[in-house]
C-alpha cells in the first residue's frame, strides 16, 4: 500500500511538472544534453573504447591458463624390447659356454664337445632369463589424465604491444571527439529547433495582428459601404484579405506545432506547448573576428580532433606492422597436476624462452607495410583538407551572419516607414480619400517587413550558432545570449 501511495505521489509531481514547464535556451540545451538518445549512444561507445584501452595493457602481462583433458586411447601405449633382450641371453648364454669350454682346456681338461655346449648354454640362458626383467614397459595407459598450468610471459614482440595500446588510446580519443562532435551538433540542433519555435510564435503573433486588422479594416469597410461613401468591391476586397489572412495564420500555427515537435523528438520530452518558451528574439551583438573564429575553430573543432585521432591511429598501424619484420621473444612454463599419468619421456615441469623470426611468407609483411605507409599519407592529405573545409565553413557563416545582421538593421527604418503607410491609408481610407486596397496592401507591406525582420534576426542566430559550431564551441552562444 505504501507504494503504491509513493507511486502515485511521484506520477502527481510529474504531471504538475510537465504541466508547469517553462524553458530558456540555457535550459533547452540542458534538457537535450541530458535526453538526447544519440548522445547516449556514444557516451556508451565511449566506455567500450576506455575498456578497449585498459585491456590493451593486459597485452604486458603473462598468460596464465590452466588446460585439462580426458584421453582414451584405442590400446594402451607401450615399448616391448624383448627381442633384444632374448637377443643379449642368447648371446651372452653361448659367450658363457665358450668361456666354460676354455676355462676346461686351460685346466688340461679335454674339450667340450657339441651337446656339452649346448646344455650350458640352455643353463645360462635359463638362469639369465629369470635374472634379467622383460623389456616391456606401458608408458601411457588407455585412459588417462592431462592438467596443467601453462604460463606465456611476451619478452619482446618488436614493438607490436605498444602498437597496440597507443591505437587503443587513440580510438578512445577518437570516441571521446566523437561524444563531443555530437554534443556540439545537439547544441546546434537545439539551438535552431528552440529559436524557430520563437520565430513562428512571433511569426503567428504578427499574423494574428494582421487578422485583426484586416476584420477592423472590413468592420470599417461595411460601415462606409453602408453610409454609401464606398463601393461593394472595397467590401469584398476586405472579405478576401480577411481570408487570406486567416489562411496564413492558420499555415504558420501549424508550422509552430511541427516546430515544437521537432523539438521535443531534439530534448526527448513528451509534453510541451508554445507558452513553455519563455525566451523572446532579441538582437544581441557578436562581437568575435573571422580570424579569431578560424583560429578557435583549428584548436577546437572536434572533426579535425577525430582526423588527427585517425592519423596517430594510421602511425600506430604502421609501427604494428614494420614489427614483422622483427624476431619476437617469449618465456613460457608448464607444470603438470597429474604426474601419474606421465610417461617417463615426458616431465612434470618445463620452463624456456621462445624466439620466433619469419624467414619468408610470400612479401606479405612487405605488402602490408606500404599499405600502412600510403594509408598514412592518406589521413594527412584528408586532414588538410579538413582543414581547409572547415575554414570554408567558417568564413561562410561568418559572412552569412554579417549578411544578416545588415539586412536586420536596415529593415528598422523600413519598419518605421511601413508603420506610417499604413496611419497615413487607414485615415485616408476612413475620410473616403484611399481605397481598400490601399489599406490592405499598406498593412501586407507591414506584415512583410516584420517577418522579413523576424526571418533575418533568426537567420543572424542561425548562422551565429552555425558558426560556432563551426568553431567548435557551440555553447557560446549562451553567453551571447545572456548578454
């Protein structure tokens, strides 16, 4: 029950929350860095990276394994000799007669004859035979056992594990960039996705401002038709202006929606409306050159970080594979658990050093060598040529910003000249002196410059942020903002 009480407590506050939600810009862009599922995803790729590089140094350590097996063989394993044994009896027994026979003679004895011979020798071969074990030894039964500990310490692989570790700690670099390439193009996506929403707001009130307009300009134009001061088509022209009116605001409301959507798909948040935006377009000054934005954009730009990441990346690969052409050198021990299973040719302990030298393998160490070699010179040619793109990059949002910083300050005084038209029509129009169209028009002019002003201010912020983003420090236009 107690539970149950919290969970319900917790969906309350939720609720209250979404439905009291107000955002900044500063706000926004917490909430993306916070929920954007991408982002997620390569701060995940980033952890496989930082394991990859501590694994890379296990590389340094020995290998420790353990191996058991359970063998049966067809027969037993074993060495029978004793056909040389039964040879060495057979040739020692007629030595021995021999020597009987001369030891006889020598004691003036006569000479033995055949069968005297014969029957000592069958008396050695038989004494010997019981004297002298088979030759027969079973050195591996038909089941057996094998455990053993075997250790592998790399003494030198010609530079191969360092090769290895420092390409590890550059991919984790590279992901590092990445994460940061991303979290910067979030900013930006957040940043475009927040402003637009305030754009269209402006944009619907401006359009609502018109439609008010255009019925109070049609409320007039009744009244004078009926005063008989106009003609019906003044009056009918104000009809249609006031559907054209309404038709426009209708489009551009539900451009707001599809603008709010884009931005919660950005932040991952299910609930938001047009009022939640709390920021308003205001023109703030920038203030950085192009130069100064180029050179922050060679030292922070995160997709030149990520080319040179792939550069260190192609030098490490090419180390790796110039360590073919070196001996490599190991030391290895082995110890058995079962030594009863263990033949007398084999023994229960072993250690050693192991050198190995590749002699010839068809010039593919060589191959694979130029192959490292132009893949270097390839990461550097495209890292100039990054290098030039993203001062392209620069420069063009630079000047796009500049564009419409100029086109923002010269719609002020067309602004003010809209805004006197329209007095000038509406009080010519209300004396009989104008036509309707005059005053629509007159009020369309208006409703042109105000969102030709709008367009370019968010189009100044447009570019600002793209530049930054080209820069590499996309969150500064917060403090642009704030400003």
């Amino acid at each position: 029950m107690r539970r149950r009480i919290i969970i319900i407590l917790t969906f309350i506050s939720f609720s209250c929350y979404a439905q009291n939600l107000s955002l900044s810009l500063s706000d926004a862009i917490n909430l993306a860095l916070n929920n954007n599922q991408t982002l997620k995803q390569y701060e995940a790729k980033l952890k496989q990276k930082e394991y990859d590089y501590l694994a890379s140094y296990g590389n340094f350590l020995p290998a420790i394994n353990f191996d058991f097996s359970y063998s049966h063989l067809n027969e037993e394993m074993d060495i029978d000799l004793n056909p040389i044994r039964d040879l060495i009896i057979s040739l020692q027994s007629s030595n021995q007669a021999e020597l009987t026979n001369i030891s006889g003679i020598l004691s003036g004895n006569p000479p033995m004859n055949q069968n005297q011979k014969e029957i000592i020798k069958q008396q050695t071969f038989a004494y010997l035979n019981n004297l002298i074990p088979p030759f027969y030894q079973t050195f591996k039964k038909q089941n057996y056992k094998s455990g053993a500990f075997l250790v592998t310490q790399p003494i030198f692989v010609g530079g191969k594990l360092l090769a290895a570790r420092n390409a590890s700690l550059s991919e984790k670099n590279a992901a590092n960039n990445e994460l940061e390439k991303v979290k910067n193009e979030v900013i930006y996506q957040t940043v475009d996705s927040y402003l637009k929403v305030l754009l269209l707001k402006e944009i619907v009130k401006t359009r609502k401002e018109v439609l008010e307009g255009m019925i109070q300009h049609r409320t007039n134009a009744n009244r004078l038709f009926q005063e008989g001061i106009i003609a019906n088509y003044h009056l009918l022209r104000a009809e249609v202006a006031v559907s054209e009116a309404e038709k426009n605001l209708l489009n551009d409301k539900n451009n707001l929606s599809l603008a709010i959507e884009s931005f919660k798909n950005i932040t991952n948040i299910s609930s938001i409306s047009a009022d939640d935006f709390l920021d308003t377009l205001c023109f703030k000054v920038f203030s950085d050159s192009l130069s100064s934005m180029i050179n922050k954009a060679m030292n922070n730009q995160p997709i030149l970080k990520i080319t040179q990441d792939k550069k260190e990346l192609a030098k490490q690969n090419f180390n790796a594979a110039r360590s073919s052409f070196l001996p490599t050198v190991a030391a290895f021990g082995k110890y058995e658990v079962y030594p009863e299973y263990l033949s007398s040719l084999e023994p229960r302990w072993v250690i050693g050093i192991q050198m190995k030298y590749n002699l010839f393998n068809g010039f593919k160490d060589y191959l694979k060598l130029q192959n490292a070699k132009y893949l270097e010179e390839e990461v550097a040619f495209a890292e100039n040529d990054i290098r030039k793109k993203i001062e392209l990059w620069v420069t063009k949002s630079y000047l796009e910003m500049i564009n419409y910083k100029t086109q923002y300050e010269k719609l002020n005084s067309t602004l003010k000249l809209a805004e006197e038209n329209l007095r000038m029509n509406e009080k010519r129009f209300e004396t009989g002196m104008s036509t309707s169209l005059e005053v629509i028009d007159a009020r369309l002019s208006l409703e042109r410059v105000k969102i030709d002003r709008l367009l370019s201010l968010y189009q100044y912020y447009n570019s600002m942020a793209n530049l930054l983003l080209a820069a590499g420090n996309p969150h500064e236009i917060l403090h642009i903002w704030s400003n």
